[in-house]
C-alpha cells in the first residue's frame, strides 16, 4: 500500500454549512442504469465512515450515553468488525478494498476529553484507515494537539483548502490530496474542510481556510496531470455542498461526504435519499455516499472502472451497525485500554431526570437541554444577570433516570470553560442577531438563554430578526452595561461571536468546566425537569 502526497494551498473563502432542506432542493440527475464493466477495467471497494466523534462505547437514541435497559448501534469493535467483513468481501469479489474517513474522529465522548485524540489514533491504526478528511472539530483543541495526533497516525490527513505555510506545526502534517494503492489500483483521494472551521472551532491564528471549489478543481487536475484515473473526493463540507460539488467541478468521480450528519441509503430508516446519490457532473455523473454519523451505519461504494478510470457501474450497501454485529476482539482491546482511567469518573451518579432532554432541537430554537445548560451557568455567577450558550455545544441528549458524571460529559465533551463579561445591551444585541442570522438552517450559533427573553422573526434578513428582547427587569437597554456568563469559545469570537470578543467592557475567561457547572447544578437540585417556558419564541 503506498501514499503520495501533494501539497497546494488554494485561495477565497467561500461555502455555508450543509442542510437537509437546501440539499434536497438541488437539481439532480436520475440515476444511470449500470452498464457492463469493462473487461479489463479494475474493481473497488470504498469502505467508509465519517463524523465518528470519538463514539467508541456506541451511542444510544439522540447520540446519550448507552446503557444495558436500551438499544445501542456503534461502537469502535463493532465497527471494526464490520470493517474486517467488508474488506473480506470485496477481496473475495475479486475488489481493491479502501478504507476512507471523510473526518470529525474528535470530540463527542470522554475518550476524546481525557485522551484528546489519541484513543481514535490507536483504533483508526487498528482498522487499518488509509487517508482522512480533516474535519472541523479537529481543530478543537488547536494546531498543537492535531499536531500531535497527526504524529500518531500513519495514513495521510488530507484538507486541499487549507493554507498551512503560516503554521509550522502543520505545514508537513497536512496534504491536498494523496494517490493511494490497493491491490494494484491507484486512486487519487483530495480533502476538503468546511470554511466554517474557522469560526466554529479553535484552528489558532495561522491557518486560512480557502475555498473549496476552487481548490477541489486544482487537486483533481493536478492528479489528473499525474496519470491518475479516479479522483474521489472525501468532503467535511456537508451534503449540499457535496451536490454542488459534483455539479461544478470537473474530474470528480465520488464524493465520500461528512458534516451535515445525513444518511444516504437504500431501504434504511432515516435516509434523506439513496446511495449513492447520483449528481449530474460537468464532464460525468458524481456518486455521492455518506452514512450520518457516530459510527452507526458503514458505507461500501463498489465502483467497477473502465481502463481509462472512469466508472462503469456501481454498487455496494449501507451497513447498520447494531448488536448483530461481531465485535472485533482486538479492537475491544484497544478500546478497554483508553477506557481503563475513565470508569470512574463516569460512572458518578449525580441525580435524576423526570424526562428526557433531547438535543435535536437546540440549533434552531428554544430547547430544554439549552435551558438547562444556561440555568446552570447562569445560577454559578450570582451577580450574571444573563446566560448564553450556543446550541452547538450541545452534543448529546440527556436520559430520563439516573444522570451521571459521563451523561454530563457526552452533552458537553469540548472542555470548554465559564467566561464573565459586562457588555453593553446594545452590544448584546448585535451578539444575539448572529446568533439568529443562519436560520431557517440549523447552525450551532443559535443561542441557548437564561434571564432573557426574545422574540425574533427567522423570516426578515439576518442582522434584523430581533423583534422583542427582555430582561427580567424589562426591555433590553441597549446603553445599560449587563453582567453576562458564557463559555470561552463563544467569548472568544466563535461562532462569529466576534462582538462579545471586542465590545466586553471587562472580561474574565478563567471560569470552572462547563462540565463541572452543569453537574453541580444537577447533583445540587437531586431532580431536574425538561422546561420549556417560551423565553425563546417565533414570530
């Protein structure tokens, strides 16, 4: 198996976030009916994942901690498993196996908290990865601890519309694109990486993220000068960037997507279309595969080529990951190794839930899982008069029943810290209209509230939505200064929360764990209830 790599930094910012309803209103083309291969083109298998986030124990309904009186897919030995059967297959088949990732391993449970990506290095060597997109949340934790993990996996990370020059820790870390080899086929695979990245994660001041477009059409040219046949692309863009990925740009042949959590498949439950997704091309139609996230489903994508590379047909299935399949024993291992110092700490009851709190709803308007979270930040700053948190940060849901220390660090895994600031209303304002400014998409900006109550109309243009905005002592004044509690990331900028970042009058950012916050509250109350109160409401 060999890798070559090239590195070409592309320029522009460009690209938004995919969603379901944008993706399913582009145009696309009706699936071709499959020709007869060519009888001396090769034969492949893509075996693929993505959005993993560190989901090694699997995931239970809503992406809450599993637990024995409730169904639970995933699992890194289970997917493992499924991994080995699929590559076993497609060997038997007579088809080169490729084992893509299309990004996101990090962050979303306590493997990654505690180990901060080392744990899924250690499973991605295991199963045998042999390139990677580079996805948001790998910038999390900074260029220092990608760095780190980048120096612990031996396949490429690949990011075409990444400039690295500026950063030292990652400018031989991170390629465009890489021709790999499998069973004497040799496949060109480019990354890509949202451009969002740089706002809703934490990549340091070094890095630029470009546009991808553009710098998918110079990966795919310069492999194509190199001789090499079949261009696939592994895309953290998002599923209705993938379609206009494939309808704008020349010499793709796949598209192995990530980062809207969306499924593609034939016959499943929860798919948004088939798989693959068939995408009119401006030289040739473009397969598009993805399966959701958290290691629930694996993907196969068999392509039969012609001599000249170009496919010729195609095939291959969605796999559901549930407890029908084996797990693979030494990737259990791995796993029980990196899970050994994590016991108990988890495992620490702190009291009940009268109901459940999911998050499904937290991007896109009030949630109780929001309120919760900003009640709790809200309650450990006795002279805050106002929480923010973005619904982005809430990654799980919480159970009805006993809560306990791990629940807590599955709905908030980034290690992300309390921050004060006094800001005045008008300033407050101008925060909460970013907040607003992505919808009717879902976007991990929308804001989560305690002490404040707001009417917005999703309907005018962004920068104007707020219709009502009180405190509990009235109207919002936009020259009175406000004690206000968020988490550092927002404070610093993210999300495009630049303004609580340049207009905070005073400011301190050395607060507990979020983590710690809400767990306290938890353990503090014995019982909490899943509230919705209308302190965030639609006009």
């Amino acid at each position: 198996m060999r890798h070559d790599s090239a590195n070409s930094p592309m320029p522009r910012d460009l690209s938004r976030r995919g969603l379901l309803r944008a993706a399913l209103a582009l145009p696309l083309a009706a699936p071709a009916l499959r020709p007869a291969i060519a009888a001396n083109g090769a034969r492949i298998a893509l075996i693929h994942l993505n959005d993993f986030h560190s989901k090694h124990e699997g995931v239970a309904e809503g992406g809450s901690v599993c637990r024995a009186d409730r169904p639970c897919a995933g699992g890194a030995a289970r997917l493992a498993g499924a991994i080995r059967e699929a590559r076993a297959a497609a060997l038997a088949e007579g088809r080169a196996p490729f084992l893509l990732d299309a990004g996101d391993q990090f962050m979303g449970s306590l493997y990654y908290t505690f180990h901060r990506g080392l744990a899924e290095a250690a499973v991605q060597r295991a199963v045998g990865t042999m390139a990677m997109a580079l996805g948001n949340h790998e910038f999390d934790n900074g260029p220092e601890n990608l760095a780190r993990y980048a120096a612990a996996v031996p396949f490429p990370l690949l990011s075409a519309n990444l400039d690295t020059r500026a950063e030292p820790l990652l400018r031989d870390r991170v390629t465009a694109f890489s021709v790999l080899e499998s069973g004497g086929v040799r496949i060109g695979v480019v990354g890509l990486t949202t451009p969002d990245t740089a706002t809703s994660s934490s990549p340091g001041r070094n890095l630029r993220f470009t546009d991808p477009l553009e710098a998918a059409d110079r990966a795919a040219f310069a492999l194509r000068r190199q001789g090499v046949g079949t261009v696939v692309v592994l895309s953290h863009l998002g599923l209705p960037a993938d379609q206009r990925l494939a309808a704008e740009v020349g010499g793709i042949d796949a598209i192995i997507g990530g980062h809207s959590h969306l499924l593609l498949a034939n016959g499943l439950a929860g798919a948004v279309g088939p798989s693959p997704l068939m995408v009119a091309g401006r030289d040739r139609e473009v397969r598009i595969a993805t399966v959701a996230c958290h290691g629930r489903y694996l993907g196969r994508l068999d392509l039969d080529l012609s001599d000249d590379g170009r496919v010729a047909a195609h095939g291959g299935a969605v796999r559901p990951i549930g407890a029908d399949v084996a797990e693979d024993p030494s990737v259990a291992a791995v796993v029980a190794e990196y899970a050994a110092p994590l016991g108990e700490m988890r495992r620490r009851p702190l009291g009940t839930a009268s109901g459940a709190f999911p998050d499904a709803s937290c991007r896109e308007g009030e949630c109780a899982l929001g309120n919760l979270v900003a009640e709790a930040a809200l309650a450990w700053v006795p002279s805050a008069e106002i929480a923010i948190v973005n619904g982005g940060g809430l990654r799980a849901s919480l159970p009805a029943g006993t809560l306990t220390y791990g629940d807590v660090l599955a709905v908030l895994p980034f290690g992300n810290t309390l921050s004060m600031l006094t800001i005045r209303g008008g300033a407050l304002r101008a925060a909460l209209e970013n907040g607003l400014s992505r919808l009717p998409g879902l976007a991990g900006r929308f804001p989560q509230l305690a002490g404040l109550r707001l009417v917005f109309d999703p309907a005018a243009p962004p920068g104007q939505r707020l219709r009502e905005i009180a405190t509990r002592d009235g109207p919002l004044d936009p020259d009175r200064a406000y004690r206000v509690v968020t988490n550092n990331f927002m404070r610093g900028g993210g999300d495009g929360y630049a303004v609580l970042r340049d207009a905070a009058l005073e400011a301190y950012d050395e607060g507990p764990p979020l983590e710690e916050v809400l767990a306290d509250h938890i353990a503090a109350r014995g019982q909490v209830a899943p509230v919705l109160d209308g302190r965030i409401a639609r006009r």
